[in-house]
C-alpha cells in the first residue's frame, strides 16, 4: 500500500476583516453545539465510501472533488464564534483535502482490513470548526481502473441528504470525464449562505409568537424527565459519555416490513417508531411519552439537491393511554407526527420560547430519542451520547446507544433484545393491545437506584418531579459571591439571565444552576463570549455544563490558562 496525504492548503481569504459573515444556520448552530460537548469525533462526523463505476483517473476524481467544493458553500465553510453569535465564513476557494491511496498491490483479504482500518482514522481524526474544509477524502485505488472515494464531513456541514447528493454528483461527473463531455448537474437556486438568511427572516417575531403558542399547547403538562428506571443515580451534570449496543434486524423483520406497513397505510419508519415507544411503555409504565426525533428540514425543492446540514430536532408526544392495541398505536403515531410537521421551529428557539422547567444535569424537553434512515450504514462505533438513550435504525441494522452514567450494558442488551421482538409482534399482530405487547419479554425492570437516591426537591412552578432523577439536595441558603472571579461572573450572569437570578434579598447564589433559572445554549454561549471579550481566561462549553453555575464557572475561568480562548 502506498499513501499520500495532501499539503495543508486551506484558503484563508474569507476570515474576520475579509467578506463578511453571515449567521450560521440553526442546524449548523445545534450540530456545532453538540459537537463541542462530546469528547468523540465519530459522533458527529459522517464517513462514506462511494464506488466509482467509470474509466477514469485519480486526477479526474480530485477534479471532481474540487468542482464539488466550488457547487457547495458548506465544503467551503469554516464557523467562528464572533461576540458570542456562531457566524459561517465562506471561502472563495478552497483546496481539497485529498489523499491518495493506493491498495491495488493488497489481496481481497489485506484490501478489506486497510478500507475498514481507513474508515476509523477517518471517523476518529477530529475536524477544527475555524480551519476548513470540514471534509476530507482519500481516493483508493483498488486495481486498473478500479477506484473508490473515501468522504468524511462534520455534521455541521454534511447530512445524511449530502450523502446521496455528494454521490450523485460524483457519478455524474465521473461518467462526463469517461465521455469527454460536460456534466449535467442539478441546478442550485441559492446558496447554503442564503437559505440560512432566508431560514432567519421566515421566523419573524409573529411567526415566533404563533409557533410558540401552538407548543405551549402542544407540551403543557410535559413529564420534565422521562421515567425509565437507572442503574445508578443522575449526575449532577450532564457528561455525554455513552456506549452503543448493535445487531442485524431479523431476516423476519426485513422481509415483512414492506407489507406491514402497507396493511397500516403508513411508512415502514411510523413501525420503527411505535415499537420503540411500546418498548419505553413497557420499561417505564409510562403513557405519556416524550420522544426526540430528527427531521431532514428539506422540505423546500430548492434545498434538495444542496450540500450542507438541515436537520432539526422535533419533540413527539406519544400518547399510549387506553390500552391501545397496534392498529391504533401506528394511527397515534402516524397523527402525532403529522400534526407537527407544519409547525417546525428550531429545536433550541423551543427551549429558549417554552417555560419548561430545567432539572440539573437534564436534556431539555426530551432525553429519549429515535433516528431511521431507509439506507446506508450506522458507521463507526461512538463513545459519546448527547441523549441518554437512543435507538437507532439504518437499513438493515439496528443499536441502542446509552449514556453510561445511568445505564449498564447488561440493560442496554435488554432493551435491543426486547426491541426486537416488540417489533415482530408490531409487524405480526396487529390486534395485540399494548398490555399484551410485553408477552414474552421480561418483567418490568425495577432498576438498581434505591427510591431514596432518585429523589430530588421538586422544581419550582411544577408539583412533583419524577422519581429517576438523581442529584444532591440543593443547599436552602444562598450564597452570595465571594472572589473577584465569582463577583465578575455574577455580573455578567445578571445581565444575560436577568433579575430573577437573585432571591429576595437580592444575593445572586453562585449555587444556583444557569440551565433551571431559564438559561439555554445560546446565552451560555455569549456569557462565555462576554467574559472572554474582558480579557478573562477562556471554559469551554464542556466544562461549562459540567457545573453550570457561577461557583464553577468562576472555578473553571480561574484555573485556565491566560490567552486561552473559550472554544479550543
């Protein structure tokens, strides 16, 4: 095998004091955020491979791979948090981050185990938000006039829609090389760049206001926290490490999808999803159920053929009251999915509009979540979890990936092995009531946290707090700042959270916790932007939420290192 890396080369024209910014996109913004939490690459970086089925050359495919670039502002796009707004710098050019690899000298056996080994270094090698591209790619040579091409992208430019549109383009521009003619490729009515402005200017203040009252409505009553049982009590703060159990769907399951879901008038992926809240039933007891789902955020035709990330974060509310059998579970959940989709709203616009209660060391508004995508792989194994469980579904696999702070393995085994046999009698029976779902599975799992550890005062405005939680009393007393650092992250805390930060006697508690007095990310956000654009010593987001108050804020700003900045 022979390799060759390409030269750094990233064209750095587009910076501050060059072409203007503009504002990132709200899923730029949430894919950036949650990025910026995770200790692990592969979380939010994609790895495809595409096969190359034309007689051509490296050089064709390194052409091909800078006409793309030149297409699609995102493969041009570095992100810079500028007075603590994520603003997108676009490049007038900028180089591939192309390596060239050549295995054709490898057996079938060799050849296998490098294209597995290189998928890895690609999902693991972390990408730099302020260096573009965020992309890399290697061309493989595989054999004469055998070649594929190795993609990697962070989430914050790249979607699974990239995907298909990247592929696209590729085989088009492959096959106009091995023709000697021009490639026909789809046209682009705007850029990425205009459709975040546009994205921005449809939500007006009206439009706000009239997307806010529908979920109020919508979430009134909303259980603050889901009530699965924990295998051991809930951190104070939120540590996004997690691990993934995966298997192969049934050959059963893949072969009787199609007409399940065609006896139900619905999409094989409402059958996914009204398994998996059965599943949730069947181990909490719950029957109001809240769920996070991603959406693509592509519903304009203009946006179908762009390369970059849509997607957003909806909140279902799955009903499951009065026994429903499987027939009507699917129509619950077909409705519940459809109701919503005229009224989408960046996710954290919802938690920044909705007066939700925050708990310490909680996902706001949902902490269970489902993903299914039709096609293509899971991709590398990750090692962070953004929500504490979620199941996932790609083709013909399926995984549950866990926060390892609450959950065991041994549970997360429990719950993709009932999984899937919830599924085979959703697909099966549609006549089961969901009472009788659980036949056969296990017994309600009772969890390993004793009763007296999961209980929590209750948050302030809301009756009682579901039993799972599991933080330490808050202590009844505040206390007022004591060093310089506290005393300047106090101010800076009034100023963005506002009055209501103090008690009565108007001591502002560096105990209390930003998040449960009404903070989101984006003030979090710019009160980092504020303290370093006073000279102060940078945090990151990381440590931030770790300990989101002013105490260990102020701990964190003074044990960093002077010139620090707040995002590296």
């Amino acid at each position: 095998m022979t390799r060759s890396r390409p030269a750094p080369a990233a064209d750095r024209s587009a910076r501050p004091g060059g072409p203007s910014g503009a504002p990132a996109s709200y899923a730029q913004e949430r894919a950036w955020f949650a990025s910026r939490l995770t200790h692990d690459p592969p979380t939010y970086c994609v790895v495809d491979e595409f096969p190359v089925h034309a007689d051509v050359t490296g050089t064709d495919l390194v052409h091909a791979l800078a006409v793309l670039t030149g297409r699609h502002e995102a493969l041009r796009t570095e992100l810079r948090v500028v007075d603590g707004w994520l603003t997108q710098y676009v490049h007038s050019r900028s180089q591939p981050s192309v390596e060239r690899v050549d295995l054709s000298g490898l057996d079938h056996t060799a050849r296998t185990e490098e294209r597995r080994s290189l998928r890895a270094e690609f999902a693991h090698r972390p990408f730099d938000p302020e260096r573009p591209p965020l992309w890399r790619a290697a061309i493989l040579r595989l054999g004469e006039g055998a070649w594929s091409v190795l993609f990697a992208a962070h989430h914050t430019v790249y979607d699974t829609a990239s995907r298909f549109n990247v592929h696209a383009e590729l085989t088009e521009l492959c096959a106009a090389a091995e023709e000697g003619r021009a490639p026909q490729l789809p046209h682009l009515p705007y850029s990425y760049g205009e459709y975040a402005r546009r994205e921005r200017d449809r939500l007006t203040p009206g439009r706000r206001a009239a997307l806010a009252a529908h979920w109020r409505d919508r979430l009134a009553g909303l259980p603050p926290v889901h009530t699965l049982p924990l295998d051991r009590p809930r951190p104070p703060g939120r540590t996004f490490r997690g691990a993934e159990v995966r298997t192969a769907l049934p050959v059963g399951v893949t072969a009787s999808l199609t007409a399940a879901a065609r006896h139900h008038g619905t999409r094989p992926v409402m059958l996914f999803l009204a398994a998996y809240t059965a599943l949730l039933h069947h181990h909490s007891g719950a029957h109001d159920l809240v769920v996070g789902l991603p959406v693509a955020g592509r519903a304009g035709p203009e946006t179908r053929s762009m390369v970059g990330t849509f997607v957003n974060m909806r909140v279902l509310r799955a009903d499951l009251t009065g026994d429903p059998d499987v027939t009507e579970l699917v129509r619950r959940t077909r409705l519940a999915v459809a109701v919503e989709e005229p009224c989408d709203i960046p996710f954290q616009t919802l938690v920044e509009l909705l007066p939700a209660p925050r708990l310490p060391g909680v996902p706001p508004l949902y902490q269970l979540a489902f993903n299914h995508v039709s096609a293509g792989g899971l991709g590398p194994t990750v090692s962070s979890c953004e929500e504490e469980l979620l199941l996932d579904v790609a083709g013909d696999t399926v995984r549950v990936v866990y926060n390892v702070a609450l959950f065991d393995r041994a549970t997360a085994d429990t719950l993709l092995a009932d999984y899937l046999r919830l599924l085979a009698v959703v697909l099966h029976a549609p006549d089961t009531p969901l009472s009788r779902l659980g036949d056969g599975l296990g017994s309600r799992r009772p969890g390993t946290v004793p009763a007296a550890e999961r209980t929590v005062p209750a948050v302030p405005t809301e009756p009682t707090v579901p039993t799972c939680l599991a933080v330490p009393t808050a202590p009844t007393a505040p206390t007022a700042p004591r060093t310089a650092a506290e005393r300047q992250v106090a101010v800076a805390w009034r100023d963005i959270l506002g009055a209501d930060v103090t008690d009565v006697t108007g001591v502002t508690d560096v105990r209390q916790d930003f998040f449960a007095l009404g903070g989101h990310s984006l003030q979090a956000l710019r009160l980092l932007a504020r303290l370093t654009s006073r000279g102060d010593a940078g945090v990151t987001l990381q440590t931030f939420f770790a300990d989101p108050t002013v105490a260990g804020l102020a701990t964190a700003l003074e044990r960093t290192r002077p010139g620090r900045t707040a995002w590296r």
